[in-house]
C-alpha cells in the first residue's frame, strides 16, 4: 500500500513554515488521540500516520530529501523500514514533549485513559554509514550486507542495566512518575510547572545492583551484519534512513535510525546526468563518411547501432529506456551517444596523397550547418 504525501496528511503546503507544520501536527494529534478515540484503530493508524509525517516535515534535512526524492529519500522502500516508518507508540509519545511542553497525555485523563506515563524513554543515537554503487546496482536496486560497530542490547541483562534483570526500587523523588512538579507563588497567581525528575533521569526506578557487563547502562559495543534493500534510480548525496537500526537505547528505550550516504563509483564509459546516461563515441573518417555498425556499451550489455553515411561529428544518438530508472518510479532516462570523428595526428605518404586528392573534390567543400542548440542546452558541461 503506497504511502500517502506527508503534506496531505498533515492538511498544509509545501511552502508552509515550521512553526504552520508544528500547528497542524498539534491540530491532528489532538483529533486522532488513542485516549480522545478508545478503540478505534483508524484514528490511531491516523495518529500515527500524523506523528510520522511530522518527524519528517518537521526536520530541516529529511524535509529536503522528501521534497527531492520523495518517500524514498526518507523511508518506505526496504531493509527494516525506512524513515519513520518503524515508530511505536512509545516512541512518538517520547517526542511530544516539545510540542505539547509536557507527557503523552495533554487530556489530563478526561477521555478514558486516565493519562499516560510521562517517564522518559531513553532513545539511542543515530549512526551514518557510506555505501559505494556501481551503475548497475543503481539502474536494479540492490540488497547490500554492511558491517556495522555500535552499541547493542547488553545479553546479561537483556537491556536492563540490572544484575539480575529486577534490581530496581522506585524513585522516591518522584514516587515512579518520572517527573517533579513545583508549585510556585506568582503575582499571578500559583503556577504549577513539571520537569523531569534529577534522581532518576525520567525513568521512575533506580537501579539496586547493576550489571557487571554493561556497568548498569544496558548497552554494548559490539559489531551487527545489517541487511538493507536499496531501491533503484538513488542519486550521489542521497541519504536513505533504516528506523531503529542504529545504536541502540539505554537500558531499553528506542534504538536510534542508521542513515546511508549513497556513493556512485565512476563508470569506465558512461557518465550520469540526473537519470540520463551519455557516452561519447569515435569513429573513423571512412566511417562518417560511408557508414557503419558499432558497438555501444550500456548497462546491462553492448548493443549494436547503425551509423548512417554521411554522419557529421556532433550528432546525437538517442537510446531511449537506456539510462536509469526514477528513484520514485516516473519512468526510465535515456543513452545519449555523441558522434565524434577520430582525426589521426601522422599519416603515411600514400595516404597523405589520397588526402590531397580528396582535399580538391567539391564533395569534401565544407558547407554552412546549423547548430542543434537543444543538444548544447542538454549536455553543454560534459562534451566540451
């Protein structure tokens, strides 16, 4: 099932400021809350098709490489889930501090679920990692196994950080909640204000008897094979996201996402533009002149194209379908091939003869020709 525009889901444009997007993400939480529509499992798909969409329009970078590549620059393809497509709802409880200046639960308890916990919930660093493609790999797609060294779920104690995995006491400074709230006298009046709890860093229970393998953090630093499925038609600079597989969280909160950064090694022949491929080809003065078939390289093999007589040094050839697929599946580029005839620097004296007596023809007089200025405004950078 394809996945719907972000933009749409939240209601606003493309042109919309953060502070507009901050608005209507609040608008829509508001109206698909899990404790405003108990059991209704469309609003909360709704909820969470909203959380997503923000976590993506509401970062300066992954909003870039949506509004550039689509669903695939941020998520959605392969490999674990790309972009925000793996969030809990832990998870997106766990960053509704910013928008809403406090817990899960801006209710106060009023619709059925008696609020939610606003202990807070670790969340693990993100790790960024380069991955060299061949064209080849870029024009099918391609699943790629990387070596990665990061920070894993400690095995003695699952995560917990404790001995035995149940070596906790509850916080006394916040009786379990995670959090402190002050009463402060104002000219105001009394203000009431909620923060996390010192003690226990937000997570409403300390730790008795910590782990000897992870010294209490619940984490490790080891090496993780990762398998990721890389779609056809990505770009140099293109930043794909894989949810939850960087490092991972203390004592059990929410991994963090691993980001690639695609690199294109160079093509011994063909040379990209955007989803076009170009390729300059040499043939002989007898072959301008009376034609000939050749051999043209592409990705998958060689082809074999017929040069007409008579071909003037310039001309472009046109394969159509021969470059690269569209990272968002608009169709296929094309291979442009540009004619270039090979002019030898020494000849010998019987053939400087010939030259000589072709020199004289009125067939190889030059005659005036006019440019195709659509082929200068394709590719004026690379065949100068």
């Amino acid at each position: 099932m394809s996945k719907r525009d972000y933009y749409e889901v939240l209601g606003v444009s493309k042109t919309s400021s953060e502070a507009e997007i901050k608005k209507a993400y609040r608008k829509k939480a508001i109206q698909f809350h899990p404790d405003k529509n108990p059991g209704d499992k469309q609003a909360e798909e709704n909820f969470k098709e909203a959380a997503e969409a923000y976590e993506i329009l509401s970062h300066p970078e992954k909003r870039q490489r949506y509004d550039q590549y689509g669903h695939a620059g941020v998520g959605g393809a392969a490999g674990g889930g790309f972009g925000g497509a793996g969030m809990s709802m832990e998870d997106i409880f766990s960053h509704f501090g910013d928008i809403f200046g406090g817990g899960g639960s801006f209710f106060g308890g009023g619709f059925g679920g008696g609020g939610r916990s606003s202990r807070r919930v670790n969340r693990g660093s993100n790790l960024r990692v380069k991955v060299k493609l061949t064209l080849k790999e870029i024009a099918e797609g391609v699943e790629k196994k990387i070596k990665v060294k990061k920070y894993v779920e400690c095995k003695s104690c699952n995560g917990s950080g404790a001995k035995d995995g149940s070596s906790f006491s509850t916080c006394s400074s916040c009786n379990g909640s995670g959090h402190v709230t002050r009463i402060q006298n104002t000219i105001l009046g009394q203000m009431q204000t909620s923060s996390t709890c010192p003690t226990c860093n937000g997570e409403g229970k300390i730790i008795t008897n910590k782990c000897t393998s992870c010294a209490g953090e619940g984490i490790v630093r080891d090496e993780e094979v990762i398998t990721i499925n890389i779609p056809a038609g990505v770009a140099e600079g293109m930043q794909l996201s894989v949810s939850g597989r960087g490092n991972a969280a203390r004592r059990g909160g929410v991994n963090g996402d691993l980001l690639i950064l695609i690199q294109e090694e160079e093509h011994p022949e063909l040379v990209r533009d955007e989803n076009d491929l170009l390729y300059n080809l040499f043939i002989s003065i007898p072959d301008s002149i009376l034609g000939t078939a050749v051999e043209i390289p592409t990705i998958e093999s060689k082809v074999k194209v017929k040069i007409d007589n008579g071909t003037q040094p310039g001309k472009i050839l046109r394969l159509r379908g021969k470059g690269l697929p569209d990272v968002n599946g608009y169709g296929r580029g094309d291979l442009l091939v540009k004619i270039n005839v090979w002019i030898p620097n020494n000849v010998s004296k019987e053939e400087k003869k010939i030259l000589e007596k072709l020199q004289a023809s009125e067939s190889f007089t030059p005659k005036p020709s006019i440019h195709d200025k659509s082929f200068f405004k394709k590719v004026r950078n690379f065949f100068d």
